[in-house]
C-alpha cells in the first residue's frame, strides 16, 4: 500500500467510515412502518440483527438500498435523501466500519500529513461525529466539487465507496496514486461465481495512469460470510483494511 512519502489520505465519510443506512433501515422498520410497508418488503430488513443488516447493506445491488427491497415503484432517491437528511442524529450511535480504525492508526503516524474526509456538502452530524472520534487530529472536513476537493487536497491515498468515485479519476494525474474501493455489490457482478467489478478493466484504466485500485471489505469480523470464498478469491489486490497502515 502507501509508502514512506504518501502522506495525504483522502476519504469519503459514508459508506466507508460510517454508514447511515443501518439506522434509517431501522426507522423505517419502526417509526415509518406504516408509510413503508406496502411499498417495500419488510421481511428483508425488519427484526434483523445489526450483523445480519451489515450483511445485506454489503451485498445490495444498488447503492440506495430501497431499491433492493422495492415492491412497487416510487420515487426512491427522493424518499431516501428526505429521511437521511431529516434524522438528526442519523450516525450519533451507529458503529464505525472498518476504515475509521485504520483511520484510528494513521492519525498517529508521523508520515501521515494530513487526512482529509469529504461529503458533498457540509454536514453538522458528520463533522461531530468526526470533532468527537478525532479530536486535535491532522483529519479535515472537507466539502463542495468531488474532484475540486481532489485536486485541491493532492492525495497519495483515496478511499471510496461507489465505482462512480473511481471512473472521474481517469481524468486526473494518478502517477503513485492508491485508490482503496469498497467491496459492495453494487460495485460488482458476480461472474462464474467470482466477484469481478462492473467495469472489468477498471484496474488496468487506473495503473494505465499511474495509479492502482485496491479493494477492501468494509465490516468485516462478523460471524455471517458475507461473500463466499470462491467470490472473494476473484478479487485481485483484496487488502485486510484491519491490518492497513
């Protein structure tokens, strides 16, 4: 992975450090039952364990997961973007993923100069989620134009969640560039039991242009399998996000 001159790390907050969809998925299954219950199926997601909710969200086809659950159509970015912006404590007292314990990690490393953690716009509940887990730290909150922030920053080291974050970095300078992509199903197809990336050349795209594309699981050390063995070993360049550094 990084060596002893990447210094800049550059991340996306949800879907790689934190997830807010555990908890809109229990909001849903409560508090919004009635709203939700002919629109959706409710035996997908209701009275699961937050290991079993890990293990959906993880295998999901689409990045909004209402689409995976869906029994009739609806507007679902439209009902998903009003729920995760309303809730006022969406990741107050949900589990960090992986990530955020490497994150843990780096933070102390001298060689790292600074860790940069974006969202599109600004957010009052990620930015005290980041104050309270980081406090005195080289991490920064950082917003606005996904590839501005990129360009801005200069990272030796981005982390993403979707292959939509991957496919603009074809068009920038990637020379000693590592780019670490989530292992979430809808990244991926499913090809002779192997999981294999929708953009199967993605990998050679990026070391075309000086860079390389890494994967990682982001929850791991739950006792379900999330992917089976055969799925896992179609995956070239699978880092252990709990051993990175």
């Amino acid at each position: 992975m990084m060596n002893e001159t990447s210094s800049v790390i550059f991340t996306l907050f949800e879907d790689v450090i934190k997830t807010p969809n555990i908890r809109l998925i229990k909001d849903i299954t409560t508090k919004y039952f009635t709203q939700y219950s002919s629109m959706v199926d409710m035996s997908k997601i209701k009275d699961k364990t937050d290991e079993r909710l890990h293990v959906f969200l993880m295998r999901r086809k689409h990045e909004l997961f209402f689409e995976d659950i869906m029994k009739k159509s609806f507007n679902v970015p439209e009902s998903y973007f009003y729920l995760h912006d309303n809730i006022e404590d969406l990741y107050l007292n949900e589990d960090f993923l992986d990530f955020a314990y490497s994150l843990d990690i780096l933070n102390a490393k001298n060689t790292i100069e600074k860790i940069n953690v974006w969202s599109y716009e600004y957010d009052d509940r990620i930015n005290l989620d980041l104050l309270t887990r980081y406090p005195q730290s080289k991490i920064s909150y950082v917003n606005g134009d996904y590839l501005e922030a990129i360009h801005k920053t200069k990272p030796h080291l981005i982390c993403v969640n979707s292959l939509k974050y991957v496919l603009p970095l074809l068009d920038t300078d990637l020379a000693g560039v590592d780019i670490l992509l989530a292992i979430y199903g809808y990244n991926f197809n499913v090809v002779d039991g192997y999981l294999e990336p929708k953009i199967p050349d993605i990998q050679e795209q990026i070391k075309a242009k000086g860079g390389k594309l890494n994967f990682f699981i982001p929850k791991g050390g739950i006792s379900l399998d999330v992917f089976t063995k055969k799925e896992i070993d179609g995956i070239r360049d699978l880092t252990n996000i709990k051993e990175f550094n």
